[in-house]
C-alpha cells in the first residue's frame, strides 16, 4: 500500500475503530485485492494516525479471517478460496429462502415496487465505482429481504455472511454483460415472485438466483 495523503477520519469513533472499518471495506470492495501484501506503518502514514489503533485493527481483522498474518515474515490480505465461496453460499441457501417466505407478510407492496424501480432505474458504466454502487444496491436488497424476518440476531450473523459475500461479488461480478444478463433479471424474478405472495415461487426464485451466483463466482475465481 502506498502512502498517501492522510484519510479522512470520523473524529466520532476511536482510533482502532476508524482503522478497522477503513482496512475492512478497502478488503471486502477488494481495492485491496486477497494476497495483496500489507504494511502496518504504510497503513498508518496513509491513514495519519499511530501504528497502534492500526496494530489492533489488524488483529481483529486477522481473527476475522479478512487478513493473514506470518509471524516474522509479514501479512497479507486472505485468499477467497472455493471452499469459502461453498460455506459462504451454503448459508445463504440455508436461510435466505426461508427468510424471505415467512417475512414475506411483512414486505409491503411500495416497499417492493421501489426495489422493482430501483433496480430497473439502475444505469451501468464502465468505471468500477459504478459496479460497486450495484453491488450496494444488490446487498441492500438481500439484507432487506432478511431484516422482513423481524430478527436483529439473524440480521447481524447474515451481515457477517455478506461481508464475505461481497469480496466473491467483487472478483466474480465485474463484467457488465453478467448484471444485464444474469444478476438483474433473477433479482426482478425474486420481486415478482414476493408481490405474487407464492411461497413456492418465492423459494424457487431465490434458491435459482443463488445457484447462478456460485457458479458465477467459482467460474471467476480459481
């Protein structure tokens, strides 16, 4: 990571905690790419702040899974192997289907048509800035479709989940024949299918979508 010019930081929150989220989102948007090598004191000249809150940061992350650390040789951001993108998507398999048809009751109709027109309204570009606001837009709506349910336990272990989800989105979902073709028809299927209220429907529309991802995402990732 290259030095730069002191990051904005949130005077709000504590040093570590501003360190965190700052190395988190830069791994799970994969700006810093898995087994990309990482520097404690270059991250605090970037930052403009001491290697400690930067020190602590790193290990909670560590015991995140997000970095991997050598002792005496260095760290680096953790790989995204197949075996993550199985766990990862088994879960959401799990849950998401049935999340969705018994929160379904507590879905209404204008919530789901903005997600319609959202989703219709949304304009692709080449710049990966404007893959990353899909990206925003297709979480936002997973994490919609589990919050339905009413669980604040279920909701914070599923956000766990999709801070992993979105490091697979970001290496396997960047092209934007994908969006066009795959990722936005099935995620307009899912709405149609929870306005029709049909349990079955709602499952089967949610369960095609998430095998179409992993296969995406193991076809990109090797």
């Amino acid at each position: 990571m290259k030095p730069a010019e002191a990051v904005k930081t949130t005077p709000k929150l504590p040093l570590k905690e501003q360190a965190y989220h700052h190395l988190k989102d830069q791994i799970i948007k994969c700006q810093l790419m898995p087994g990309s090598l990482l520097s404690e004191n270059d991250i605090a000249l970037e930052m403009g702040i001491s290697r400690t809150p930067v020190r602590e940061a790193i290990l909670r992350l560590s015991e995140e899974g997000f970095i991997t650390i050598y002792p005496r040789k260095g760290m680096i951001v953790s790989p995204v192997s197949f075996k993550d993108i199985q766990e990862v998507f088994q879960i959401r398999m799990m849950i998401e289907p049935q999340a969705a048809v018994q929160g379904n009751a507590n879905m209404t109709l204008k919530e789901l048509q903005h997600w319609v027109s959202a989703f219709e309204a949304f304009q692709l570009c080449p710049e990966r800035a404007c893959f990353e606001r899909y990206f925003e837009l297709d979480l936002g709506f997973h994490q919609y479709m589990i919050s339905s349910l009413q669980n604040e336990q279920l909701s914070q272990f599923m956000d766990h989940v999709y801070d992993r989800d979105y490091r697979i989105r970001a290496l396997s979902t960047v092209v934007a024949a994908d969006i066009e073709k795959r990722s936005r028809p099935e995620h307009m299927d899912i709405l149609e299918a929870l306005i029709s209220r049909e349990p079955q429907r709602i499952t089967t529309a949610i369960t095609e979508h998430l095998e179409n991802a992993i296969g995406a995402a193991k076809a990109k990732i090797r």
